[in-house]
C-alpha cells in the first residue's frame, strides 16, 4: 500500500497560548470539604499551586522545541490524518515495532523509552536489540484527526496502523501498548498474524470471561473478578461517564484548562506508583505538557468519545478462536487491577509473564529502563522466526 507521508512540525498558535493564560488568571475556584485532601477527587491545594507554576513559569514554547527534536509525519489513510514519530533504530537490522498510547495519555508516553528501543546499547543494551519505532496518535488524540463520525473503535484502529506499517514499509514488526493501546495492539496482532511477530502489552484490555463450556474459572480467577468489581465501584466513574455522556463532559473540560487539568491529574496520581506524590512519577513540566498538549489541540472530547466506542465495540473474545500471534505481559505494581497469567492464556499464546516490583499504568515512563528491557528480552526471541 502507498502512503504520501509529510513530515510534521508542532507550532502551536500563539494566540492559543495567550489565551491559556488569561483563562487560567480567570479561573473561579470551587471550595472543598475541609481535610479532604485527594478523598474526594483533585486535592485544591495542590491543583492551585499547579496551576500558579502553568502560569508563571511552564514554558511550552520551550516543551515544544524539545519535542520537535523527535521525528513527527503525518499522512491520511482510509481518509483519516495520522500523526506519528518514526524514529530509525542503530544497527544492521531493527526491528520494527508500533508502540500505542492510552488514556490520558499521548505519544508523550513512550519519549522516555523510546533511546532504549531505537539506542539500546546507550542503556546496557545490545546494539542487535534496536527497533524502528513507529508511535503513532489514535485517532481523536493528538496531532491526529478528531473522529465526529462513529466506529472509530479498537478494530477499526488496528487496520489504521496496519495500513501505517505497510505504507512505511514494514511487511513483519511488532505492537506494544497499555490501556487502550493493548487493545488496539491485541487486535492488530489477531487480525494481522500474518505481519506481526509479536504483541507485548502491559495491560490486559477487554473481557476475557470464558464460553460457555470453557473450562471453569479457577480460585486466582474468581478473586481477580472481585477485585476488579471492587476496583471498578471505587474508581471506575470516570469510565462510566466517559463511555455514555461524553459529550456533556467534554463542554467543562474543553473550555476550562483548570477543569481539564483537574481531571487527568487524579488519573496521573492514582494510576503510577507514586505512593500518593503524583511528581515522583511526573514533573510539573512533564504533567503540564501533557495537559497543555490536550488543551491546544482540543482533543479531550474526542479521546474521551474513545470509551464510547470501546462501550458500543468492546474488546470481546466470546466465540473466536484464541490469538496465535506470540504474546508478552508485563505486570507492574501500580497497574489498574490484572488477571492472573491463567486467565489471560485463555485467549492469549502467551509466551512471557513479567512481574516487576515497581512501576504503574504509565510504565514506559514510570520505568522505561523496566520495560524496554522485558521488551528486548522478549523480543529477541523473535527477530529470526
């Protein structure tokens, strides 16, 4: 398949960072209950204190130029624009790989990782481990398009990048990803054996519940069900209202840059294992840009429109055939709850299970060194089949 590629440079309007900043002076701050510090949601405090260093001292011109020392493309397939890095690993002969985002998050997850895929020996690594690394903006985040027509769903994306990689021309490669990333990776890897070598994910995405007639749920199995129920009762308003009224959501969200900024920061802090510190995981830079990356590009309501899609197309198993494709799992400590290895092995060939001691949902960053490592190791196993 032929793809016209353009490369990309970010340069963000600077009347749309003007206008941050007064709305950020601007902002009318709500009160809270006293003591209740991040109990009932963003503790004020330390969302003030955010905001006052967004509009004092974060410099995103500053971010921007950074940023731009990555290699950016944009190209349109199937009518959609695509925004990607593509960045040529060392060596002789890289492997190919397509790494993919989650939620609230954005190609800004793998910057960390991505010198110890395409540099390795720079980390201890071996130079005949490098990959070329293809991160790509879902649709709806980014510098990629806003979807406002439905069906842009886990399978629809797994085409998508499909298409990417043979237009790049990488006829054999890799997929990694976390939250919505491992779903968009799982299904290219199911739809796609012919072309990927391998999946490694560091989230187990969709529901994996078995046939009827399958063999019985196992005592690991039945507990990981009720911690997830309890998980999801506790913690999962944010799904549920991003999965049926996102758009009544997105009108605070995309007009208010502290309301936008509030709801990704209980995420960032709730989700690494940061043990309640949400910049021993992040910087305020690296959180603002993130944020400030949502805000320019208006993109919270199209992201969030995502777990619509996820709701009405979910990453479902029941009544096809397991995946063939070779699968890793990395399970890191401060992940959303994960099922036992039996579990996953129900519809996965899974070939690697890696529990580490530290880590969260968002390891390429939390632990780059972590994961690039279990992604070389597993890997490795594959660049001759």
């Amino acid at each position: 398949m032929s793809v016209e590629i353009q490369q990309y440079t970010i340069d963000i309007d600077a009347q749309a960072i003007d206008d941050l900043r007064l709305r950020l002076a601007r902002t009318r701050w709500p009160d809270e209950m006293l003591g209740s510090g991040w109990r009932n949601g963003t503790d004020l405090a330390y969302l003030r204190q955010l905001v006052e260093y967004w509009l004092d001292e974060f410099d995103w011109r500053a971010q921007e130029a950074r940023l731009n020392r990555l290699s950016h493309y944009r190209t349109v397939i199937d009518d959609v624009p695509i925004h990607f890095v593509h960045e040529r690993g060392q060596g002789k002969n890289p492997l190919p790989l397509i790494m993919t985002h989650g939620w609230p998050g954005s190609f800004l997850e793998m910057e960390k990782i991505l010198p110890r895929l395409t540099h390795p020996d720079r980390f201890g690594g071996a130079e005949e481990d490098a990959f070329d690394v293809v991160i790509p903006s879902v649709p709806g985040f980014g510098f990629s398009v806003r979807p406002v027509l439905g069906g842009m769903n886990g399978r629809k994306v797994a085409g998508l990048w499909a298409a990417l990689m043979d237009g790049l021309g990488y006829s054999r490669y890799g997929a990694q990803g976390g939250d919505i990333g491992a779903g968009i990776s799982t299904w290219l890897g199911y739809y796609h054996p012919q072309s990927v070598a391998g999946v490694h994910l560091n989230f187990i995405p969709g529901n994996y519940e078995p046939d009827p007639g399958a063999q019985p749920l196992t005592a690991a199995e039945l507990a990981f069900l009720e911690r997830r129920t309890g998980w999801w009762g506790e913690e999962g308003g944010y799904s549920h209202l991003q999965s049926t009224r996102p758009q009544t959501l997105a009108y605070g969200l995309n007009d208010s840059p502290v309301g936008l900024a509030a709801w990704m920061l209980e995420k960032y802090r709730a989700w690494s294992d940061c043990d309640g510190d949400v910049e021993v995981s992040f910087t305020k830079d690296e959180l603002l840009t993130q944020i400030s990356l949502y805000w320019f590009t208006q993109t919270i309501g199209s992201s969030i429109r995502y777990y619509r899609e996820g709701r009405t197309n979910p990453v479902s198993f029941h009544g096809l055939k397991p995946m063939a494709v070779p699968t890793a799992v990395a399970i890191f400590p401060r992940e959303l709850p994960m099922p036992p290895r039996e579990y996953a092995a129900r519809f996965y060939d899974i070939k690697r299970w890696t529990e580490f001691e530290r880590g969260g949902h968002f390891a390429a960053h939390e632990v780059p060194d972590l994961l690039a490592a279990d992604m070389r190791a597993f890997f490795r196993t594959l660049r001759g089949a």
